[in-house]
C-alpha cells in the first residue's frame, strides 16, 4: 500500500501532473529547485512543500527534470527509505536509468524508468502513456501512483527499455515535423491550399500527430505555443541517434533528422516550442506556412 507519494521537478509537465496526486493519497510531498513553485503548488492544490530530504522519504518519489544528467545529480547524494520507489518520468539515457537502478540498489531502493507522452494537455488530464524499464515487482507496486497521471502504464522491459522507447517516440514525431514541414512548402510553393490540403492528408495515410494536431494547433495559425521546447526534442532526437551508434546500425533517416532539429535549435533567435522547427525550413524556403 502506497501511504505518500512525493513530485519532484514542477515545471511544465511536473506542476500538471502533481496536481492529480492528492486525489488518490493521503500524502503528497511536492519539491522544486525554485522552491516557490512547490509553495505555488500547494497553496493550490492539497500538496504539501517540502525541502528535497524530506520529500524523497516517500514510498514512491516520482522526478520529471530536462535530463537524466539533472537526475543524477540531483539523486547521487540523496540518502533515500529502503523500500522505496523512485520513478523518473524525464525523458532520459537508458544508460543511465541502468546506472540508477544499481546505485540505488545499495539503498534498496528500486529506480523505474518512466518518461510519459502526451504533452502538457495530457498531463493536465491525466490522460499520459507511460512507457516503463525496470523491476515488474517495483512496476506493479508503484501502478497506482502511475494510473493516478496516466491512460496507458506499460512495462516494455528492463531498466533503460522506457527510456529507448522514448526517445524513439520522439524522434518518430521529429521525422514527422521535418517531412510535414517540406511537403507543406512544397504544395505551397505550387500554389495549393494548405488547410485544402490538411483536410484531405488528415483523412488519408500520410496523416500523423504532426499533421493531425501540431500543424493545425501551432503552425498554421502561427500561435507555437511553448509547452515543449526545441532544446528538449534535440535532447530527445540525441538519445536516439547514440541509441543506434551503440546498436551500430544503418539509419540514415534518423542520424539526418537529429542533425535538422538540432540545427534549428542552434538557428532559433530564442527558446521556443519543439514546433519552431518548422521556421528553419521558412527561413530556406522563403516560404510561410500559414
Ligand atoms: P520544464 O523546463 O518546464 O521543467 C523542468 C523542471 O525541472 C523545472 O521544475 C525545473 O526547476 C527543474 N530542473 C531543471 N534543472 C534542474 C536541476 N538541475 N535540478 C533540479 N531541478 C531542475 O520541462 P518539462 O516539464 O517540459 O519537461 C520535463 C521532462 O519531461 C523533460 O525530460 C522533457 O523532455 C519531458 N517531456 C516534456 C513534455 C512536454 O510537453 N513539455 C512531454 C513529455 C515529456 P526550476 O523551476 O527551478 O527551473
């Protein structure tokens, strides 16, 4: 039985997902580097702020920071309740989720790798896919606080398999973005509608979550909403490309697609949204999507 449950990292997806804690247990311990953002949360929800030693004597602490760098530095001199259960919903390194499972292991601990999908609005709806590598003992003790932020809570293998499974994911969305982004300037370039033409590839099979929701909701009417920036989807694309150099395998898709996102990171004039991207392409093309 899980008695309290602690969020550490409320940013765009943590402070969304915390939220949802309190109405599945009793004891819920919230915990930011800016720490008036845990205060923030509590005030609003019933959480509860407190410094990072106490936080991380829940059963289950759940972390969602930019990298698994972060996370490892963050967890490296924590002294943490044998028993427990650490559940790292970053978008991280296999490598690492297979290095925090063993050190935490000395503390008996279990270390679950479990990136979510879905976005901000997922998170805002408890509507998340966690994809998990680790312990299926550790997994199935700590489903509940899962299903409290989730839809789909899958174990896809050991520690790292959540991770890779991830950062596939992503780059699957980034060779999407960059394929939508040429065939849209295309059909522009010769004068075709470009809603007309979204409507018509929306009911046939080039359709995709680029076409289906980032498109029309963040380039097309040229909002680009930041709830995901470009700088995370680079550090995504990053993971799958060094996945396939340790696998040494041939995918010449994959290794050009991380070079075009992590190119329009470098071009971008400031932090923006993963769907910028897109303004890369306007930049060479002289050609507006919208
Ligand atoms: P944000 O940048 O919005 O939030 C990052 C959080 O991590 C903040 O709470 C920040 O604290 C904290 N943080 C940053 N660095 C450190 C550090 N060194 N030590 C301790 N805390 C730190 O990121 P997101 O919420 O967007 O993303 C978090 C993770 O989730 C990433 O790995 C991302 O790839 C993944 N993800 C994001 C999605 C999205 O739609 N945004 C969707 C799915 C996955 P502070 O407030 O002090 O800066």
């Amino acid at each position: 039985m899980i008695q309290s449950v602690a969020f550490i990292g409320l940013g765009a997806m943590g402070y969304r997902m915390a939220a949802h804690l309190p109405k599945h247990f009793k004891q819920v311990y919230v915990w930011n580097r800016n720490f008036a953002k845990a205060e923030q949360h509590a005030a609003e929800y019933p959480t509860q702020a407190v410094p990072l030693e106490q936080a991380v004597q829940a059963d289950v602490i759940f972390s969602c920071l930019p990298t698994s760098q972060d996370v490892e530095a963050l967890i490296t001199p924590l002294t943490l309740k044998a028993g427990s259960i650490w559940v790292d919903c970053t978008s991280g390194v296999p490598e690492s989720a297979r290095k925090l499972a063993s050190l935490l292991k000395t503390q008996q601990v279990d270390f679950l790798d479990a990136p979510v999908s879905g976005q901000t609005i997922g998170a805002e709806n408890a509507t998340l896919t966690f994809m998990v590598g680790g312990n299926v003992t550790a997994f199935e003790r700590a489903l509940p606080a899962m299903q409290a932020m989730g839809k789909l809570i899958q174990h896809v293998g050991e520690s790292g398999a959540g991770f890779a499974v991830k950062a596939v994911n992503n780059m699957l969305m980034a060779v999407n973005l960059c394929a939508v982004a040429e065939g849209f300037s295309t059909l522009k370039a010769h004068g075709v509608s470009l809603n007309a033409a979204l409507e018509c590839i929306n009911a046939s099979s080039g359709k995709s979550a680029v076409t289906e929701s980032v498109f029309p909701q963040r380039v097309l009417n040229r909002q680009f909403p930041l709830t995901f920036a470009l700088s995370l989807l680079a550090k995504d694309t990053g993971i799958a490309q060094d996945l396939v150099r340790e696998a040494r395998l041939s995918t010449p898709v994959i290794g050009l697609t991380h070079s075009l996102i992590q190119a329009a990171n470098s071009l971008a004039e400031e932090p923006g949204d993963f769907s910028t991207a897109i303004k890369m392409y306007e930049s060479w093309s002289k050609i507006t999507l919208e």
